[in-house]
C-alpha cells in the first residue's frame, strides 16, 4: 500500500509540474501579445495616459505569477525530496505556504484591476472583490493545517 501511495504521490507532483510549466509559459505567450500588439481590447496602449504605472502593474502581476509559480514549483519538489526519506509533511513546506499565503491575496488583487493596465483612458475604478479575501483566508488555513500535520508526523516518529 505504502509503494503505491508513494508511486502516486510522485505522480500528482510531476503532472502538478508540469502544470506549473505550462502556466508561466501560457502567461508568457500571453505577454508578449498584451506588450507588442499595439492596440485593441485587452492590451496595453502605448499612447495612453499613465504608461509607467500601467507598465508598474503589468510587470507586478508578471512578477508575482512567477513568484507564485516558483513557491509551488518549489513545494512539489520538496514534497519529492523528503519524500525518498520517508517524509511527506516537511518544515521548508511550512515556510513555503505561508509565503504563498501572503503573496496570492496581493496576486489576486492586481490580477482583478488589470484591466487599468489595459485601459486606453486614464479613467479608471479599481476594484475589490471578495477573491484576494477568500483566496488569503484558504491559504491561510492550508498553511495551519499543514503545519499541523508535520507536527503531528514529527510527534510520531518520536514515539516510534
């Protein structure tokens, strides 16, 4: 059962790499359109007011993907790496979800007012929806009951 559980394990983390692989490149295939078709609905015009906080915001939302992509990338191969030792629940994943807990609300803001950054007017009402909310209290509670769970998993091998 154990063999199998890890085969699968190792599994779910490559597709959830591969994943992660395929979302930075749609998002890079996504930017160099948005950055170089000149105009239209959905990219950004480089005549229209404001640029450079238009650009700030753009490249922001491009950053923290990245970023977001890179804490997961990371987790998945953490969860690989502890995983030959006989661990899933790992202290560096901790650290991990907290970041990602941090940054996805703030990723989930941007993303919802990008449309400032392709508005070809200087005009513009941001947003707040409750996503970045609901997004940071999720993220928050994976990260608790994660913890939790490596605690639990320290405790037992202890007891062993």
């Amino acid at each position: 059962m154990k063999k199998t559980s890890n085969s699968v394990l190792k599994t779910v983390c490559v597709l959830a790499l591969i994943c992660i692989v395929l979302w930075v490149a749609f998002y890079a295939i996504q930017s160099y359109y948005v950055l170089t078709t000149g105009s239209g609905h959905g990219v950004i015009n480089w005549a229209s007011p404001n640029i450079g906080a238009k650009l700030t915001m753009f490249v922001m939302n491009r950053f923290l993907i990245l970023t977001l992509a890179g804490l997961m990338a990371a987790f998945v191969f953490n969860i690989l790496k502890y995983l030959k030792g006989g661990t899933i629940f790992n202290r560096a994943n901790v650290v991990l979800l907290w970041i990602m807990a941090i940054v996805l609300p703030i990723h989930s803001f941007i993303s919802d007012n990008m449309g400032y950054a392709c508005s070809p007017t200087e005009h513009y009402e941001w947003v707040l929806t409750d996503t970045p909310f609901v997004y940071a209290i999720v993220a928050v509670l994976v990260a608790m009951l994660y913890k939790l769970a490596c605690d639990a998993a320290e405790e037992q091998k202890l007891t062993i």
